[in-house]
C-alpha cells in the first residue's frame, strides 16, 4: 500500500472563446492538427480563420481551462449552412488577403492551391452573397470543425469536457446531428470518439488526395409545441 494517495485529478472548467484566446488556438492547432492546407498557409491565416468562430452566429468556440489556465479548446457550429454562408459573406475578403499573402512568398504551396482549390475558392467568392439561404431546411446539421488538448494537460478529462460541452450546445439549438473527421491513422482520437457515442462512417477523400474517416452523433431533440 502506497504512503502517498494518488494525486487529485484537476477538473477542467469552459469558457466561450475569446480574442485574446485565438494566439492560444492557433498554437494548438499547429502543434497538433498539423496535416491540413490552412496550417501550410501559416500562423496569420489561421488567426484570421480562428476570428471567424467569434464573429459567426453559428459558430461555438470553447476555452478548456485548468486551475484557471487555458488546457485546450474547440470550435465548430451549430448549422454548418448559416456558418459557412457567413464566412463566404462576411470574411471571404479577409481570408483570402491573408491566405494570398502567403501563396506569394511561397510558390510551391501557390502551385498546390492552383491544382487542388483555386477553381472551387474562386467559384465560392463569384458567388457569395448570392445564395438564397433555406427557408424551410429539413434539419440543421452541426460540425465539430478543430478541437485540441495542450500535451501538458491531457489526462484531466480536458477533450471529453470540451466534446460534451458542444454536444449540449447543439441540443440546445435543435441540431438533429454532428460530424466532423479524422485522420485514419489517428486511432487514439477515433477510440475517443467512439467512446462518446459517436459512430464512425466509411472514409472519404478530399481534393488533394487525403483520407479521413467521418464520425456522425445523432442527437435526440425535444418536439416543441
């Protein structure tokens, strides 16, 4: 028998995301969700993609804290449709100055956008503004878009906290189901989700040739009369 009990497991506590939070999560991101374009397009870009969750009125975008010092964080939306209709409205001009800022100075990453992107960004900006949005959609689908764990802090329960979080939220709104995606070799994250009842989809493949494996959480709405 052990003369010292086992530490105390540090509860961890959320917050909404806040601008002086988007250094933090662009750290993460890079640290640990490096597979991906918009991590090529460097540490600008991607604070301006993070502002987006903060402006967007479907967006959700969560701060892990631990004693009181941010452990990790998530972002995603309640209607994948209202969220990406704001982004093209409202911030398609500021992504796209920070995302060619950084196509200029590096060519070979310029020649990948123009390969795999430059056709269904261009298309998306002609067209922005101009989409008439649903008026009677037939359920609103929300996505869990980026979510980390600072290495320092795992082991607290920080991921399963900030998941929940979300998925309360979503019910909250009337989300009929979540998705997001994963990598495939990434088996710890794919058990993770399984484990928080979500079910995991066949793979897909995206535009420059990646795999990921979708997971889908049905959620169970109250009928409101």
């Amino acid at each position: 028998m052990s003369l010292f009990p086992p530490p105390q497991a540090r509860m961890a506590s959320l917050r909404v995301m806040e601008l002086r939070d988007v250094p933090f999560a662009v750290r993460l991101h890079q640290d640990h969700l490096s597979q991906g374009f918009f991590v090529e397009l460097g540490e600008k870009f991607l604070r301006r993609y993070y502002r987006t969750f903060l402006t967007s009125p479907a967006a959700v975008a969560l701060v892990a804290e631990v004693d009181h010092r941010p452990a990790g964080f998530l972002v995603g939306c309640t209607d994948a449709d209202v969220h990406r209709r704001h982004v093209a409205r409202l911030e398609r001009w500021r992504l796209a100055r920070a995302g060619a800022a950084s196509l200029l100075v590096r060519p070979e990453l310029a020649g990948k956008f123009i390969r795999t992107r430059a056709q269904r960004y261009t298309r998306s900006l002609r067209h922005a503004g101009h989409e008439p949005a649903d008026e009677a959609p037939n359920e609103r689908v929300g996505t869990l878009s980026h979510i980390a764990v600072d290495q320092a802090m795992r082991r607290h329960g920080v991921g399963s906290r900030l998941v929940n979080g979300f998925v309360n939220i979503a019910r909250v709104h009337g989300v009929s189901h979540l998705q997001l995606q994963t990598s495939p070799s990434n088996a710890n994250a794919r058990q993770f989700y399984v484990d928080l009842g979500w079910q995991e989809q066949e793979q897909i493949h995206d535009n420059e040739g990646g795999v990921w494996i979708p997971f889908v959480k049905k959620l169970v709405t109250r009928n409101h009369t």
